[in-house]
C-alpha cells in the first residue's frame, strides 16, 4: 500500500520555508501482530515541533532529516492486528505526516465521536487544553483571588488558560498580535485584552492591572517576560510554559534584563513540560467536558485542507496566523 507523507527536508536556520520540507510517495509495509492502520483524518502543528527540528539535545529528540514529520493527529481505523480496536473507530495518536500510517496498538486511545467534535481532542481536550490546566492548576497554583495575565492568548494554549482561570474566579488580561484576536478573547469572557502590536506591552499592564499582577501565564518569554516582571505583585507567580517569540531566532536569544525582581518581589519561576504530568489527563478531561458541555468553555480552530498544507500551516502558526488552534484536515472519515 502506497502513501504520500512530508518529511524534514533541511534544519531550518531562522524562520522555517516551505522548502524545508519534502512531499514524497512511501510504501506503507504488511501489518504486524498489535498494529493498526489508520487513515489519518487531523493533524495538528504546534510551537514545539520547531524545536524538533533543530538537532539539538531536549526534552524530545530531534526530527531526523529525510523522515517523516510527526506530531498529533486523529485518525481512523482501517484495520487492525489487535482486538481493542475494531475498523472505523477513531484514535488520538502520535501520527506521522501522512495520509496513511501505521502505529503500535498500546499507544492509542479510542475516542468517543458524541462527546466532541473530533477535532477538539486536538485542541481544548487535547494536550493544548492540557497543557493550560497543568499550567494553572499544578504549576502556577491558581487562586480564585488572582489577577491572571496570559500572553499569545488567542493561541492554542493561552486561549484555554484565559478561559480556565475565568471559570476558576480570577480576572484575567489577555495580549494578542491583532484586534480581531483581542475581540475574541473578550467574547470568550476575558476581563481586558490589548494588541501588543499596537501598544507596548508595559503600557498595557499599567493601564490595565495597576494593582499588579498575581500570577503570569508565559507563553511569548523575551519582552513580554520582561514587560510582566515589572508589574508583578509580591510573592507573584510566573507559569513558564514556552517562549514562542526566541523560537525562530537566528542567533542569541533575547532575555529579560530586570531578573533582579525576581528576588526583590520574591517570585517564583517555574518552567513545565505537560507530559511530565499525565496523571491530570482524566481529572481535565472531565472537568473541560463539562465546561464545554455548559458553555462555559469556548474554542477557535485555524483549519487548513489537505496534507500538502501542513507546512504552510506550521509555518503561518508560528507566526502568529491562527486563532485558537491551527488545525491540518487530510482526510473525511469514511
């Protein structure tokens, strides 16, 4: 059986180009005992995978060149070798960039299509929204007193982040690189939202929160990381959950100049990776179901069709094209 797949190409030096991928036919191997062939109907492109793609030692390896791409992704069974899973049923995985993949039966998890869009187990019932549920709940030891600020808050994370510590009792500030993402952070129930393109980012947390700052969701790092340093409260807390703005950068990363604060203010710092912390899966996803069941929880996908858009897609989301989530539909369920 034959599939088209994308593969990296070269390591991107900077920002990556579409030329740093490579689309190409493969052959897709007989299935083994405890397999599964899948149709690959989602996937999903995320800040990290740019990591990945540099060769470097990190908390997952490298991409290696001239192979697929992988990340998550939904897929369908087409056949299976293992008895926990039947044809048509639907799985999140870890897919490779293809059309057609073939995965290890133990890392699936069946997926029920009544309780959400499929999709959404990309997004805000997937590791995004995850990853804003361990951010505040475990690391940042959100209080239902605290003035919340979040940065990239119309991104796949930091639009969940705003939202939980929302439903939690928190007043929150959200920054966001354009008005039509601002507008939606406050249709989404964020108390302030401000276009950091437009006013700088120290401008906006004066006018905005200053009392200060209790606890701040880092998404951007850089200036932004800066900016809300200096509008900390006392004993403040900053969640480090990634730093979307050194990413790309072709040389020495630009870090905050005033960490003095840190001591001064009494912070705490405190960077996570959500994998590390798997055990709050269920917990979150119960809790987000209901939210999304009530209203209370609300979500944004940025979809682009067809697997040849994935490299288009990771790229315009790391530079900030998406709100909400930026999503790859390869294929419709059968």
């Amino acid at each position: 059986m034959k599939t088209r797949e994308i593969c990296l190409a070269n390591r991107p030096k900077g920002w990556p180009a579409e030329s740093d991928f490579e689309f190409r036919e493969a052959e897709i191997g007989n299935l083994h005992d405890g397999e599964v062939l899948l149709r690959v109907l989602w996937l999903s492109v995320d800040p990290y995978m740019r990591g990945r793609m540099n060769d470097v030692k990190s908390y997952v390896p490298p991409f290696k060149l001239r192979e697929p791409i992988t990340g998550g992704g939904i897929g369908q069974v087409i056949e299976s070798r293992d008895s926990r899973f039947q044809p048509g049923e639907f799985v999140l995985a870890n897919l490779r960039w293809r059309e057609f993949d073939v995965q290890p039966a133990d890392t699936l998890t069946k997926l029920d299509p009544d309780q959400a869009p499929l999709s959404a187990h990309l997004g805000v019932l997937g590791m995004p929204g995850l990853t804003a549920f361990v951010g505040l709940r475990r690391i940042g030891e959100l209080k239902p007193s605290d003035t919340v600020y979040v940065s990239a808050a119309a991104g796949a994370v930091g639009s969940i982040a705003g939202q939980i510590a929302k439903i939690s009792g928190a007043r929150v500030i959200g920054s966001a690189g354009s008005d039509q993402k601002v507008q939606a952070l406050l249709e989404t129930g964020f108390d302030f939202a401000f276009n950091y393109r437009e006013v700088s980012v120290t401008q906006a947390l004066s006018e905005y929160v200053p009392e200060g700052i209790d606890l701040y969701f880092d998404n951007v790092g850089g200036e932004h990381l800066e900016a809300a340093l200096y509008h900390m409260s006392n004993y403040g807390r900053v969640v480090m959950c990634g730093a979307v703005s050194q990413y790309n950068l072709d040389g020495r990363p630009v870090g905050p100049s005033n960490l003095m604060l840190v001591v001064t203010k009494r912070l705490t710092l405190k960077g996570f990776i959500v994998s590390d912390h798997s055990d709050l899966y269920q917990p979150f996803l119960s809790e987000a179901s209901g939210w999304l069941r009530h209203g209370k929880l609300k979500y944004h996908h940025t979809e682009r069709e067809g697997l040849r858009q994935a490299p288009r897609s990771f790229i315009d989301m790391m530079k900030g094209e998406n709100l909400g989530k930026m999503l790859v539909k390869v294929a419709d369920p059968n």
